[in-house]
C-alpha cells in the first residue's frame, strides 16, 4: 500500500529545533472508549521521536484523572453533569446526549484556552505548543486558534470508516431509491457495498460540524497503520478541505505470548491464569465492549450459542445483572465467565490460547485484534461499527458475519444460539477458509508491530508530525522576528 505522507529525512533545518521543547495538550472526549487511545498516544509522546523533546499534558475531569498514565502531567476541569454522569458510554438512553456534550464543552474548553496559555508563558521562546483533541470535540480548533497555536484533529474511528462515512453522507438524500446493498464509488480506494444498515444517522448525524472544524486543524492522526489503511488515509486526505494525514498506531501493539506459563505469580490475572491452562488457539474470546448494549434475551442466546458451539470460550460481560449470574452458572462448565469487572482485553487477546474474538466490532477492540494476529466473528451494534464490520469481513477478510442483515429491521431481531454457533464454528474451524483468515490476520499482526518498532510506518509518522509542528512554530517565529525587525 502507499505511504500516506512523503517523509523527509527531516523536517526542519534550524538548528533551534533540536533544542525546542514540544508541548503537546491532549483533549479526550469524556468516554472511556474514547479516552483509551488518546491517554495511550500521550504516554507514548516521545517514543518514536527523532530528535528534539516532547512531553505530554492531558486535560480531562476528576474521573478520567485516574486513567491518565503516571508519566504525563494532569490538568483537571470542573465537571458535573446532572445526575452524576461522568462517562458518555454509560450515559442511560433517556439522559440527553446534546447536553451532556455541551457540559463537556463548558468544562473543558476554559481550561485547555488555561492550560495552553499558561504554557506558551512558562516555555517563552524554547517551547513549541500544540494541542490534540478528540475529533468528535468540534470546538478545540477554535480554542486552539484562539491561542495562536496548531491543532491536530485525532480520529478514535479507523481511516476505512472514516471515509466510508463521507462517502456515504453524499448518498443520504437518495437514501430511499438507493438499492441495497449499493456500491461506494467516486474514487473510492476499493470497491465496497454496503447495505442500508451501514447508513447509520447516528454516525452521520453530526459528521458536517465536524468536517468543518477539522478543517482547521493542521493534522490528522489516525490509531492505525500503513499496512492496514495507507490506501484509505490517502483518500481521506484527497479530500476537500482535508489536512495532512498521519498513521500512528497501534498505541500499543502486544507480541504474542509465548507457551510458557507464570503459574508462581500470584498477582497473575486468574483470567489468563485459566488460560495457560487451555490448548494453543482453542478458545473464543467474546466481549461487546464497555456497554455490551444488548438485552437479556439476547444474552440467553448467545450463552446457549456459546456453549453449542463446542468451544472452549471466555465471556467477558460488562455488568453484574441477575440474568448474567443466571447466564454464568449454565455456561460456567464450558468456558469461563467474567461479569462486572475489567479484564485485561489485550493481554487476553495476546495469549496463545486464544484462537478468535466475538466482537462488536469497536475499533479499539478491532486494533487490539488485528495487531496480535486473532480473527473475529463480527456483530456490531452500533454507529460505525458495522463499517468495521465490512472492513474486517469484505475488505481484510479476517472476519466472520455473525448475522447476515437484510435491512434495519432485522437489526433489531434477537440474532438465534444457532447463528451464534454457526459463526463461531466458521472461526475457529480447521478448513481452508478459515486457514487463510488466520494467515492473513497473522500477516497483519506482524505488520502492526513493524509498524510502531523503531523505523516501522508508524514511528516515521509520529515522527515527522512532530517535526512538522516544531517546523511550523519556527517559522511563525521567524516571521514575527522579521516583523519587528522591520517596524524597527
């Protein structure tokens, strides 16, 4: 695939930016999905840099403070929503979405506009200062500007997905003569159909605002690779009034584990602990991410799905409900259940034992994924999801459709124990199909930590954003010394 950015062997020529400290501020939404990567890139600040300093500040509320990692520099804003809400992906459906983003702006906006300016005073003249935001935070640009200093859009959703869903918000006055499934043309990187269900509102619904406030931004980062989405990101970039585009993931690629096990140590997760007890590449790895949004139906389907399908599987539930207690003590026999607590979703991903994912499909579960070499049964759930659902499946082609949907409707139906066990015999079987799927995720894993070691892709990117930042404030310096010189 091509490379997204032509990379320079450097990209400043004044002699000050090896000496200049970056600064960069990052902003995430107030989602834990959304937080994750963001909070991994700022740890990861200096990792794959060349030459000169960075260091990272994160500006966030109480709750998510204690997320951020111990080597990056905290700031905290003032936050409280009614009712207590302090994570959008848990915010209950009759709670107002609107306000609760506009709380967030409220918090967090004042501060960065603190934040920035009381370094830009601190670092004087030796100090670069930038600030990387969420992409859904459409008002950080402005803030930024404001402040005299770049802005970097960061995109928590894959480069496929993000230009799917351009493509597509061009079809949605037609959306009710448009056949389905429908083709998405005009340039696109390959040929892909999509269905009606992929025309999802909810993704699509603030996607101009948030266009257009990318538009200022002098970058945007993508948690991805080369190897996985160079031909996307490109596209992307080609587009009106697009920025530069930079590949710089995965934040944290994972080696596989080798066959040894740590059975002396006692602070081991009993998670992996009952996997090191599991042949190579047996069991099911099944979680829905940090909601799981599905209902107790459902959720009796899938138990009894997981276990007809003869597998070995470890279920991870994000909740402690009665109906997961229930699910736990019938399923309990064939696999391992874990409800209510977090689980170490990449070291789980990363053990030998594990030879698939049940998914939703979100992107930070679909890198976790890819990057260590495990195929997926796809069913997602919501918003772009279902885009990376046909990246994964039509696209890579290292995933497995839970369910084949008609149209919107059929969305919405209880998806049957025998479809569950269907999609998880197709994954894990021993054919030639699903042979090849396993060889080319593992191609793609090799890829994602190529990509971020020293020299990979993915470091070059980092790399020359940060020199291209740095570049950019040297020369806003020089024309300021010009200026002056010339009014003298």
């Amino acid at each position: 695939m091509r490379a997204t950015n032509t990379v320079p062997a450097r990209c400043d020529t004044d002699a000050d930016a090896d000496t200049r400290l970056l600064r960069l501020v990052f902003v995430p939404f107030l989602s834990r999905s959304h937080f994750g990567p963001i909070a991994a890139m700022a740890a990861e600040a200096d990792a794959c840099r060349r030459g000169g300093r960075t260091a990272a500040t994160i500006v966030t509320t109480r709750h998510f403070a204690a997320m951020v990692p111990a080597s990056v520099l905290v700031h905290m804003a003032q936050f409280g929503f009614p009712g207590g809400h302090d994570d959008f992906s848990l915010l209950p459906s009759e709670v107002s979405a609107a306000a609760f983003f506009a709380a967030a702006e409220d918090a967090l906006a004042p501060t960065l506009a603190g934040v920035v300016r009381g370094l830009l005073r601190e670092g004087g003249s030796t100090t670069t200062v930038a600030v990387v935001s969420d992409a859904v935070l459409h008002w950080a640009p402005r803030v930024a500007r404001e402040c005299g200093v770049p802005h970097v859009t960061f995109h928590t959703i894959g480069a496929f997905a993000a230009t799917a869903m351009v493509a597509i918000h061009g079809y949605l006055h037609l959306r009710e003569a448009m056949p389905d499934p429908f083709g998405v043309d005009e340039g696109f990187p390959l040929p892909v159909k999509l269905r009606g269900v992929h025309v999802n509102e909810e993704a699509l619904a603030h996607l101009p605002l948030f266009r257009a406030a990318e538009a200022e931004s002098f970058a945007v980062v993508f948690n991805s690779f080369a190897a996985l989405e160079a031909d996307f990101a490109e596209y992307y970039r080609s587009l009106d009034r697009s920025p530069k585009v930079f590949l710089i993931g995965p934040a944290h690629a994972v080696p596989k584990l080798n066959n040894s096990t740590v059975a002396d140590d006692v602070d081991r997760d009993p998670i992996l602990q009952w996997l090191d007890g599991q042949p190579a590449g047996s069991v099911l790895y099944a979680c829905f991410g940090s909601t799981c949004g599905m209902g107790t139906s459902q959720l009796r389907e899938l138990a009894v799905g997981l276990r007809a399908s003869g597998r070995p599987f470890l279920w991870v539930i994000p909740t402690t409900a009665a109906e997961v207690t229930e699910q736990e003590e019938r399923a309990s026999s064939h696999g391992m259940v874990v409800a209510g607590r977090w689980a170490p979703q990449a070291d789980i991903l990363a053990h030998r034992a594990v030879g698939g994912f049940l998914s939703h499909c979100g992107w930070n579960s679909t890198l976790d994924a890819v990057s260590v070499g495990v195929p997926l049964a796809t069913w997602p759930l919501r918003a772009e999801q279902f885009l990376n659902e046909v990246f994964l499946v039509d696209v890579l082609r290292v995933g497995v459709r839970v369910r084949e949907a008609a149209g919107n409707t059929a969305m919405e139906a209880v998806v049957p124990a025998e479809a569950v066990a269907r999609a998880v015999g197709r994954l894990m079987g021993d054919d030639d199909d699903a042979a090849t799927r396993r060889v080319r995720v593992d191609e793609l894993g090799i890829a994602a930590r190529a990509a971020v070691a020293d020299g990979g892709s993915s470091c070059g990117d980092w790399a020359e954003l940060i020199n291209q930042l740095k570049a950019l404030q040297l020369t806003s310096s020089r024309d300021r010394r010009t200026d002056a010189a010339t009014r003298d």
